[in-house]
C-alpha cells in the first residue's frame, strides 16, 4: 500500500447493503459530478452469459451528485478489504480514487470501482422500461437481479437519498 493511498471505500451500489468487509467507521457522502445507472451487464452477479442482469456503474454527469456511504479500512486491513473487492468487483470495474464530500462539505479522498464505457460489459443508456425487463428476468450466482434494484432502492430511501433513476427503475420492476 502506498503511503498517500487512502483508507477509504466509497459505496453506491451494493457495497451499500452488502458490506461484507470490516470497517472503523462510515460517513454519509457525494460523488460530485457523478450519477448511478444500470448501464452495466452483470453476467458473474446478477445475470449469466446467456441472460445478463443489469447493475450500476458511475456516469460523469456535470452538476449532478452521487450519493452514497464511505467506509473508512484500518490500515491492517486494507490490503486484504482492497484484495476483496478487487474479485468482488471484477466484472468490468476499475479500482479508482475520487474526492468526495460529506454533509458538513469535509472531502475524503476515496477508492470506489467504476465500470466505465470502455469496459465489454457497459451497455450504457436504455429506454428504463427496457433496463426494468432484462432485471425482472435474470438471476444469477448472488441471486435475482430484481432483489438488487428492490434492495438498492430500500437502502437508499433508509440513508435519505434520493436518486430518481433508482426509484423510477426501481418502480418499474415492481
């Protein structure tokens, strides 16, 4: 690990609800800049090869925020959380830093995974009536990818943040 890497994890997706690392201590916080949306495939998660499921990635939106949790690693701990979530999130994802903000405007440098464009898997933008068919239908090795959009959109409404997208897909799926 190197001296000026930072001890923190930045959640949005599952990692909100599915916190299967320790952590000293979690803080409320936004990813300016950015939005959440189901413009991954999943086929290692939520989907198959055959039938992919749809999970959220980060999308650089000026002016919009992304709300989410940090989780502050102890330093014993991070190379081992770091080793986790880099097979957790293998799918497509990139380990990144980011700068984000809490509530009371304090900036925590962050690492947080982003399965960009350039990824296979990245489907980028659907009509959300087609985004809600492929997640009704598919299922994968953690279960059925409309209990990840029900579960995501439970944990977001129980932190407070709203996030249209997620309520509306969320809906959708209903």
């Amino acid at each position: 690990m190197s001296k000026d890497a930072p001890l923190w994890i930045f959640g949005y997706g599952s990692i909100l609800w599915k916190t299967d690392f320790p952590f000293v201590e979690r803080r409320l916080a936004k990813l300016p800049n950015h939005a959440r949306r189901f413009w991954q495939a999943s086929v290692d998660h939520r989907g198959t090869i055959d039938l992919p499921g749809a999970v959220v990635t980060l999308i650089p939106r000026p002016g919009e925020d992304c709300w989410g949790m940090n989780y502050r690693i102890s330093s014993d701990e991070w190379p081992e959380v770091i080793k986790h979530l880099d097979h957790r999130e293998k799918g497509g994802y990139e380990r990144c830093r980011v700068s984000t903000v809490t509530p009371k405007n304090e900036i925590i440098d962050a690492t947080t995974y982003i399965a960009d464009q350039h990824n296979k898997g990245f489907v980028g933008e659907s009509p959300l009536d087609v985004i809600a068919q492929r997640i009704r239908v598919a299922c994968g090795p953690s279960g059925s990818n409309k209990e990840y959009i029900l579960q995501l959109d439970q944990t977001l409404t129980e932190l407070g943040i709203a996030d249209d997208h997620i309520s509306r897909l969320a809906q959708l799926v209903r």
